[in-house]
C-alpha cells in the first residue's frame, strides 16, 4: 500500500481482519478436547497391556458401552432424578439461609464479632463426620442427604456473602444514609449489588459441593440416588457398570458447572469481571 494512501486516511482492513481471525481459532477448545482423547487413550491402553488387570479397571472401550446401555434404562434416570432432587433441595435450603443470616451478621459489627469463633469452629467440620449423626435422627432416607448437602453447602455461600457485605464501600452507603434511605433501602441498593459478585461465586461453589456430598451419601448411607446405584453395582460385580455410574456423575458435575457459570455470567452481566471477558 501507497504512503499516500495511508495519508489520505484509507481503510487497511487486511492487518485487523487477520488478526481477528487468528484471536477466533478455538484453541483453548481444541486443547481440551485432546485432553479427553488423550486421558481416555491412556485408559484404554493400561488394562489392555496387563499394567492393570482388566477385572479391576475395564477399558474405557467397555465402561462408555455400559454407560450408552444405561442411558437407555428407566432406572438409571430414575436414580439421576432422585439425586438431583436431592442436590437442588440440599442447595436451595443452604443459599437460602446463607443469604438470611449473611446479611444479617455481616451489617451488624457486634454480630459479626459475636459470631466469628462458633462459624471458624463449624466451617472445618467435615460433612462426612455428621453420617452417624444424619443415619441416627432420618436413617436411610433422603432428609439424610438433605442434611449433609446443606451443612456442605451452607459455608460456601455464607463467607463469600460476608466478605460481599464487608466490601460495601462505605462513602456510598453513608451518602445513601444521607439521603434518607432506611436499612432494609440501604440494602437492597447498596449492599446487595457489592454482595451478588460474592453471592453467586458461592453458589457455583456451593453447587459443586453439593453434588459431592449428594453422591457421599448415597453411597455410604445407601439413600436413594447413583451413589447408592454404585454401590450396589461394586458389591454385584459389575465393574464395567460401576465405572459407567461413575463416569455419568463426572458428566453430571460438568454440565452443573457450565450452568452456574452461564448463570453467573448472565446475573453479572453489569458487573466488570464480567465484561472484561468478551474477547474482541
């Protein structure tokens, strides 16, 4: 291109269209995707070559055949149902009281000094370590679940509502406090904006968690759901089948947190964390 042509101030498409459509390549997808191929590869290769015997780790071959044969059974959707009834029950209750006595706790300084040594006591308990607990007062049933997901599931989304409620800058709500906006006001135009970021990082966290503890206790406590499916696979001796449970909780744990984030980004979609992902 001419020097006079750059002078006169003339379109140079070909430098900026170029880089765009280098930017757009999907290598981060692509790199994934090798990622599967390459893991599943390993797999299939380790009891064919005897480093595993076959009767302890099938082949990927035989595990993906048992999980397509399950998804056409009515009692493995069965199952799927009755553990995510209890992950979406278990997940409701504890963002529900999180929020509650988050906002509460965290807008009151003596609450917040007042309770800061019962929630660094609590907060490290396992969940597992409330089994005996949960099987004594519900036994078997889904109330079991119910509980250790929301015990889980609880401090996820309660300290990342109080570091929200701490972040609040405290200049805007002295203005809005100036302005003549009472507490429940001060709130919801206030604190609640600074606190969303944290809210919804704790419940995608939250989210997670939960379906962890869901599966833990179906499996140990034997309540209805793909843990107990598992369990009663691994005793009967079907391990293709039992690797198969396995391998759909993976995928079911996948496709919760691609919806939390999708969630996420379309709550935050005013925040900048957000806006500052757009590639352009």
């Amino acid at each position: 291109m001419s020097s006079d042509a750059i002078a006169s101030g003339g379109p140079v498409p070909s430098v900026g269209r170029g880089r765009r459509s280098v930017r757009r390549l999907p290598v981060k997808q692509l790199l994934g995707l090798a990622g599967i191929v390459g893991f599943l590869a390993t797999w299939e290769l380790i009891p064919r070559l005897g480093i595993i015997n076959e009767r302890f780790l099938p082949p990927a071959s035989e595990v993906i055949v048992a999980l397509a044969r399950d998804f056409g059974l009515t009692a493995f959707w069965i199952s799927v149902g009755e553990t995510m009834t209890a992950w979406f029950l278990g997940l409701v209750i504890a963002v529900a009281l999180a929020v509650l006595l988050g906002f509460v706790i965290g807008s009151s300084d003596f609450l917040r000094k007042a309770t800061n040594s019962t929630v660094e006591f609590l907060r490290p308990i396992p969940s597992v370590a409330l089994i005996p607990l949960a099987v004594l007062l519900f036994g078997v049933k889904i109330e079991s679940s119910l509980m250790l997901i929301t015990y889980a599931a609880f401090w996820q989304v309660l300290i990342q509502v109080l570091y929200g409620v701490a972040d609040v800058d405290m200049v805007a709500n002295n203005t809005a406090k100036t302005y003549g906006l009472g507490r429940m006001a001060r709130i919801r135009y206030v604190v609640f904006p600074t606190a969303l970021p944290y809210l919804m990082t704790g419940v995608r966290l939250a989210a997670t968690v939960a379906l962890v503890l869901a599966i833990t206790a179906e499996l140990v406590i034997g309540s209805p759901g793909l843990g107990r499916e598992i369990a009663l696979a691994q005793s009967g001796g079907a391990i293709s089948g039992m690797y198969a449970l396995v391998l759909a909780t993976g995928l079911i744990g996948v496709l919760i947190n691609a919806l939390m984030r999708f969630i996420e980004k379309k709550t935050l979609s005013w925040h900048s964390s957000v806006r500052s992902e757009v590639i352009v």
